[in-house]
C-alpha cells in the first residue's frame, strides 16, 4: 500500500482443508468443494495474499468463459481487494488490475471463438500465478498450455484450480490423484460442513434435503467428493430408485451368466447379469476400461470373470452390433473378432443402435423398475462397490457406473431424431455413463423375453429343476434344458 494509504489490518478465520491449502507452497494444487463450501473464496484470499506477500507479482484468474469471469469471478475478487484495504486499478485495455506496490493481476476467460485460435488468449502472457476456478469446465488440452504461461522470474509459481468435484473420469482427477501420490501436486477436498460456520442453517438443511444421502449426486454435492456431475433430464427420472434397487444380488451358479459388451473409444465395457425366474434382469457386476484397447481389457475381464462367477452352468455374450463392421479406413479385422479370438462367442442384433429401438429397450428396462414380482424387485444392481470397477494402465478403482448412470448420469439428449417421420426422443451421448447403460440395452434386446404370468413362470421353473435333476446338467437359454425355453 501507498504511504499515503490508511493502514488497515483484516483478520480472517478458516478451518479445515481450506486453512491448509491457503498456507500450501506446492506447486500445482487441485482444491475441490461442495457447494457452498467456500473454495472460491478461499482461493482469491490466496492470490491476495501472493500480491502483498511477493510486492511485483503478476498472477493470471479466470473461468473458461469470458461473460462467466467478468459477470462472476471478477465481482468476488473486486470484494475481497475492497476488504484487504485497496482497490486495484481497473486496465481494460490490458485487462488486468494493477496495485500500488507493482503486483498485477489479469483477468479475462479462456475461450476462444474458433479452434485456430484456441489458445491465442494464453500466448505472450507470463506470469508467476495462474488460478482456473470452476476448473470442471476447462478441456484438458489447456493444462498444459497454463503451465508455460508460469514464467515470471524472480518469484514463486503455482497454479491453482477451484472445480467442483468432476467425475473420477475428469483430466482433473488422472492429474490430482486423491491419494497425492505425483511430486509437486496436492489435491484438497472441501465438503458442505466444512464452512458450516459461515452459512445459515437453512441453506445446510435445505441441501441436505435436496441431495439426501443415497442421491446420486450427496458425494460432491454434500460431501465435496469426486463422483457424479451431470445435468440433464435422468433417462429413468421416476422409474429407478437407489434405495430400492442397489442391493445385494446373488450370483446364481445354476443359472446362465449373460455377458454384454460395448466397445467405446478406448472405453471398452462390460456388464454381466442373470434373469431371475420371474422375469426381469439382475446386474451382478461391471467393468469399464479407461483408456485401454480392447486387446488389454479382454484379459483383465476374463480374470475377474472367473474370480466373480466361478462354476457356472454356461454363459452367453451379446454385444454392439458396431464391433462386427469393417472401419472406413479398410481394416477388416474387428471388435468381434477380437472378442472371438479371447474366447467370446457373441451375438448381436443389426438395429440394436437405432434411435427408436433404443428408446424401446429403455422403455422396456423402465417396465422392469417398476415391476415387483415372486422373486423380489424384478430389477436389481449388486450393492458391493468392489463389483463396479473403472480399469486403467496404473489401476482398478471402484466405480458404481451402471447405479449412477440409472439414477443421473444418463440423461436425454435436448435434441429430438426424425423416424419415420416420428419424432424419437434419445439420450445424450457423454463418453463415459453411456457405455455401461448400452450395455444394459443390449441385454435386454437380445435376452429379454415376455415371461408370461407368475404361474407360468413357476410351472416353467419347476419343470427345468426336473429336468436338470434328471439329466445332472444345469439349466440354459433357450436350449433343450432351459427353462425358458419350455
């Protein structure tokens, strides 16, 4: 501050994760929140502090967007210089705020209005601090970009992201490890009641009531924890309910094991389920590969394959009909050769991707959530979270895809498709809930059957336990012993 200047000193209070990231040199930090939770805030203090602490730093903030940083983030930083004791002067050709001992602070969003200039905001610009708050929304290309911008000599650098929590999925979450296991960076997690003292009780409760603990989204929401962050209209909005269908489901060694692949963009997945009696489908467990080749997830599958399912009465495998073509570039060799070269027998149906025939199958599986039957809930996900895996090169992770993407993840496309001159509704292709829920509609189009009554359904039963009694083989699909084909 000028001489001049009035002196004025601001004592502020923090607890928590937040006390310790404000006073964390580490280079690069990740500090992830609920909402509500004070991240923001908490990170602008820093970037104050930086600039009286080191007199002459530059540091750059920003949101992706432009309208979001001038409308958002700049009103907050304009009230906490205001707080410190000084009001920076405004640059706007420049567009950074100067203070009277040489610090300076650029403000201005990341997003470019064409691709060829995508990072032309970032060249020319260095600076000792860069801060990306709600970092969720950045395109992981930019990291690398924000990192050659710290080059101020002379000064400390770190760069700092405020998101909130993104999908385990997120570049955020491969490059800010939870168990902070990379050298020069630190991730921090803030949940709700960690600025509980700074909020009125009602805000709590009503966010409690909002996203209660078995909602899909209480993990980042609440919590401040890496899990789902989607919006959109839920494809099963009404239909499934966490509560009622994640629960322990038993693998039936007597019955068939169905196997659905689909195959993704280096995001290979499979589900596996069995049918109950009575009509329905139950998901026994699932594994969604991360960044791997088809080639490296069919071992990894078929070693916890045996280890989930062992001894059983056979299996059968379906599949995305998409693996069984010929690329555009000429290469012959497929998916569903791959899969038949590890063992897999598959089988498809041609039109299983086509709009109205998904919209079919989901509302088929639909039916199933909000069907009751002999047996129990005729739709039922495994509860144990070590039956749920996301596989990478480094490790498995549990991941429950298929339950989150019921409940939220998995979501309709704003825009409609024309078939048959009918308007079809579709869900939204994200990259990553829409492997596992695929998967589901597969099996349902080439396994689901009408299972007639409850009657009929136990006289078949009962007549496939005789037979399998008196011929010492376990039932199957379809075949001479299986129940379903009686």
């Amino acid at each position: 501050m000028s001489p001049a200047a009035a002196r004025q000193i601001v004592k502020m209070r923090w607890r928590g994760p937040i006390s310790q990231f404000l006073q964390d040199p580490t280079a690069e930090i990740d500090l992830e929140g609920a909402l509500n939770c004070g991240k923001t805030t908490g990170a602008l203090w820093k970037i104050r502090n930086a600039t009286i602490a080191q007199p002459g730093i530059w540091w750059y903030l920003a949101r992706f967007a432009d309208g979001d940083t001038t409308t958002k983030l700049c009103p907050a930083w304009e009230a906490i210089c205001h707080q410190s004791g000084e009001v920076p002067t405004w640059h706007s050709e420049e567009l950074y705020y100067q203070f009277s001992n040489g610090s300076r602070v650029y403000a201005f969003g990341l997003k470019a209005p064409d691709h060829l200039s995508r990072y032309a905001k970032l060249r020319g610009l260095g600076v000792g601090g860069i801060y990306i708050d709600q970092a969720e929304e950045l395109p992981a290309d930019f990291s690398g970009e924000l990192r050659a911008r710290l080059r101020q000599p002379g000064y400390t650098h770190q760069l700092l992201f405020s998101p909130n929590p993104p999908n385990v999925t997120h570049w955020l979450a491969k490059e800010f490890p939870e168990e902070n296991t990379i050298p020069g960076r630190r991730y921090y997690s803030v949940s709700l009641y960690d600025n509980a003292h700074n909020l009125p009780p009602e805000t709590i409760v009503a966010l409690e009531r909002a996203y209660a603990p078995e909602h899909a989204k209480h993990r980042s929401v609440i919590l401040g924890k890496r899990g789902l962050n989607v919006t959109g209209e839920p494809v099963y909005g009404g239909a499934f309910r966490r509560s009622l269908h994640v629960r322990p489901v038993a693998y039936r060694p007597e019955a068939v094991l169905l196997e659905s692949f689909d195959f993704g963009k280096h995001h290979p997945c499979v589900v596996f389920a069995q049918q109950p009696y009575h009509g329905g489908l139950h998901l026994l467990g699932g594994i969604q590969g991360q960044d791997l080749f088809l080639e490296d997830f069919l071992p990894i599958v078929g070693q916890y394959r045996a280890h989930w399912f062992p001894e059983g009465s056979g299996r059968q495998t379906c599949c995305d009909p998409a693996g069984a073509h010929a690329s555009s570039q000429g290469v012959r060799y497929t998916a569903v050769d791959i899969l038949r070269e590890h063992g897999w027998r598959p089988v498809w149906k041609e039109h299983a991707n086509a709009p109205d025939v998904r919209a079919a199958m989901v509302e088929r599986l639909a039916g199933h959530m909000r069907r009751r039957s002999g047996s129990g809930e005729a739709f039922a996900i495994e509860s144990d979270p070590a039956k749920w895996l996301l596989v990478s090169q480094e490790r498995p992770s549990p991941w429950a895809f298929l339950a989150d993407g019921c409940e939220a993840g998995y979501v309709w496309d704003e825009h409609y498709v024309s078939v048959g001159s009918k308007q079809v509704r579709k869900p939204k292709k994200d990259g990553w809930f829409e492997h596992g829920q695929n998967c589901l509609e597969y099996l349902e189009l080439n396994f689901g059957a009408d299972q007639g009554t409850a009657e009929e359904v136990e006289r078949k039963r009962q007549a496939a336990q005789r037979r399998q009694a008196a011929q010492g083989s376990g039932p199957g699909i379809g075949g001479p012993t299986a129940w379903m084909g009686a």
